[in-house]
C-alpha cells in the first residue's frame, strides 16, 4: 500500500516518516512538491488533519496521512492550540513562536501544558483511520537543547527525566511523545487493516 506523507514541513514529514517506517506493508511517499499546501482553517485538531490529507488525496489519487498538532498551556486557557505552528504570526519561525510563548507565560508560575495530535489517514474512497496522542508536561523558562524542531527546546514532558523534547534522542523523544504516541495507535490500526 502507498501512503503519502501531506506535512510540508520537512523535519516533521521525517518524523512521521520514522514513526510509520516499522509496517512492512506500507510504502510511505513524500509529499509532492507541486502540491500546493491547504488552508488549514479547521476548528478542531481533527478537521485540520482531515483538511491536510484529503487535500493530498484530491490532488494525487493515493492515500494520505497527516497529523495536526498542537500545544496547549494551561496559563493561556489552551492557547496556542490549533494555532500552536502561527502562534507568532503566519511566516513565524520556531524561534518567533518560542520567544512569543516565553513572552505571554513570563512572571507565570503555572506552566503546565500539553502536546495533542491527531493523527489521521484518508483513502480515496472516503474511509479515513485516525488516533490520538497527548502528552503532558510543561514549559521551562528558557530553550535548552538542540535536536527536534518547533517547540521542542521548551518543552519539558512529565514523564522523562526533566529534559526537554530538544535535549532527548530522536528515539526517546518517540517514546514519550504525542506525535509518537498517535502514530503507533495508528500503525495498529493499519497492521489490522492490512
């Protein structure tokens, strides 16, 4: 089976692909350069997945996977959520969303927050498999560490040993992840599919 990957975001298209690259039975693609990104104006994690495959699917004939994410503080009622990756704006780099974070949550003690992704395949047909990941922690008061992309370098989940997302393994930060959570539930599904 042939699955294309819909991220236009190289470092995560990566992730993604490491994440799916353990089924035998599926054939991931990166996504077309020629495809031009959708708008994602969804309300929920859930739509803006959707939004983001079935565009690929539309475009190419050939299923799609695509995942939306998002962080969640505690602090800023849920914010940024759906709009976690233009936080800082649309063309905001990591650094601008991080400094803007930094920002609105500086004199906070409360820095409690929460990866979600909502991961989600979409057939041609019109079936779709989706899953859930959610990751607890919160957000340090400044960046440490190097490798991951996004907010990696401020987030400190719950359940590692006090580093951030940007300080761990590619494959530690897998394991604890959202992103990595959501997409094991999903290659399940798909093993049971296939």
């Amino acid at each position: 089976m042939k699955l294309i990957v819909a991220s236009a975001n190289p470092a995560k298209a990566a992730e993604i692909m490491e994440l799916l690259d353990l089924i035998g039975h599926v054939e991931l693609i990166r996504r077309p350069l020629d495809v031009p990104e959708p708008i994602e104006d969804g309300d929920t994690f859930l739509d803006n997945a959707r939004i983001k495959a079935r565009a690929l699917v539309i475009a190419t004939g050939v299923a799609a996977v695509a995942d939306d994410t998002g962080l969640e503080v505690a602090a800023l009622e849920g914010a940024p959520g759906v709009h976690t990756a233009r936080y800082a704006g649309p063309r905001a780099s990591a650094e601008d969303n991080i400094a803007k974070l930094l920002g609105a949550l500086e004199g906070v003690e409360d820095r409690r927050a929460r990866w979600r992704t909502l991961a989600l395949i979409a057939y041609p047909d019109g079936h779709e498999l989706w899953a859930e990941g959610v990751c607890e922690g919160r957000i340090g008061f400044e960046p440490w560490g190097s490798n991951g992309f996004g907010y990696d370098p401020i987030f400190i989940p719950d359940e590692g040993d006090g580093r951030t997302f940007a300080e761990m393994s590619s494959d530690e930060k897998h394991d604890l992840s959202h992103r990595g959570q959501a997409f094991r539930i999903l290659a399940r599904e798909l093993e049971l599919e296939g």
